[in-house]
C-alpha cells in the first residue's frame, strides 16, 4: 500500500466509454493516459483530482481517482499527545473507481463535548459515481454506488450492493449484503444474487484507463 502526495492540475481530454451490465453509473468518462499519474502500486490518478492531505490518505493499488474528485485526508481524527501511530483518516482497496466530481469525506461527530472526525474504509471493487458524496464509516467489496448519491455520516455497506442513482442513505445506516438500494431515504428494494461479486468486478474498467 502507498500513502502518497498529490496536487498538481493539468489540461485533458475525454472520450465516452461504455460500462458493463454490472455498474449502474453509465456516465463514466475516460480520459487519456497522459491525464493521470500512475503509482508503483498501479493507482491511476487524475492531475486534476484534488487530494487534501495525502499523507493520512492510503491507497490499497490499482485505483482509478477521476478528474474534480475531492478526497478530504485533512479531515482526520486527532492523535493523544504522546501517541506516535499514523492517522489515516481515508483507506481505500483495490480496484476502486473514483469518478469525477464524487467526495470522500470522513464522517464526524460531537462525544462528550469534542467534535471529532473518524476514519473511513472502502474495501476492494467499489464504485463511486459521479457527483456523489460519501460519509460512510465502512463500505465493503464489490459496491456500486451510482451518480448524485449521498450515502449518510457513519453508515455501513456489507459486500455485494448496488446503490442507484440519486439514492439517499440515511447516516448511521446498515445496508445488508447482496441489496439493492434506492430511493430518499434509501431502501432495499431488490435481493442480489449470488454471483453479484462477479457482475460488480472493476478489473476490466481499470484496465481500460
């Protein structure tokens, strides 16, 4: 894994690409190679992302971070004088795709009187699509998170869940394993089956970046 820094902005250029059956999000933009900066891990990072404090931010390889996604790494929880651990606020698998415009922003709290930022974790294939902001304390594998989406502070997605567009999770949720999630507020309105980790697989999607 690499904790890595990156701020730079650049001119691009994109072409339309089609997604598979399994990813709701059909908007997703490609864009040329020379758009982004590739890590020793295979992270493909657009020059015009925008990370904020990379140094709390880690990245489990072979990502894909689009142009205009703001991921917020400053706003970690504060490490007790004394203690020398790392503060990673953002922890991200493999195979997770970041498209343009999403947010990734730790969720936040008042306890006994402090106001606090606590880390978040998204696991490996997962989907953010354009325009959605997540405040989630934990996302699983294989997750599709469709266009314009707000998934709720300190929520929880299991494995294997489709989100579709424009759907609102409610904060502190629980979204079971293998559902499908829609609606203001987000409610589980289909069984996936079990072959969803296949259909939601971001292998080929990387590959074409």
């Amino acid at each position: 894994m690499l904790i890595f820094l990156l701020e730079t902005v650049v001119g691009r250029a994109v072409i339309p690409y089609p997604v598979g059956s399994g990813v709701s999000n059909q908007n997703v933009i490609m864009s040329q190679k020379s758009e982004y900066i590739q890590t020793e891990t295979g992270n493909k990072v657009s020059r015009k992302s925008l990370i904020i404090g990379s140094q709390n931010i880690i990245l489990g390889g072979k990502t894909i971070i689009q142009a205009d996604c703001c991921i917020r790494g400053d706003l970690r929880r504060l490490v007790p004088q004394g203690q020398n651990a790392a503060a990673v606020a953002i922890a991200v698998g493999r195979y997770c795709f970041l498209s343009k415009s999403c947010l990734l922003r730790p969720p936040s709290k008042t306890y006994r009187g402090q106001f606090s930022y606590y880390p978040m974790k998204l696991g490996d294939h997962v989907f953010v699509g354009e325009g959605s902001v997540v405040e989630a304390a934990v996302i699983g594998s294989y997750v599709n998170i469709g266009k314009n989406c707000v998934i709720g502070k300190f929520s929880i997605i299991k494995d294997c869940v489709r989100i579709e567009d424009g759907t609102v999770i409610a904060p502190n949720s629980v979204i079971p394993s293998f559902s499908s999630v829609e609606g203001h507020p987000g409610i589980v309105v289909e069984e996936l089956p079990e072959t969803a980790s296949e259909m939601l697989e971001l292998k080929e999607l990387y590959k074409s970046i």
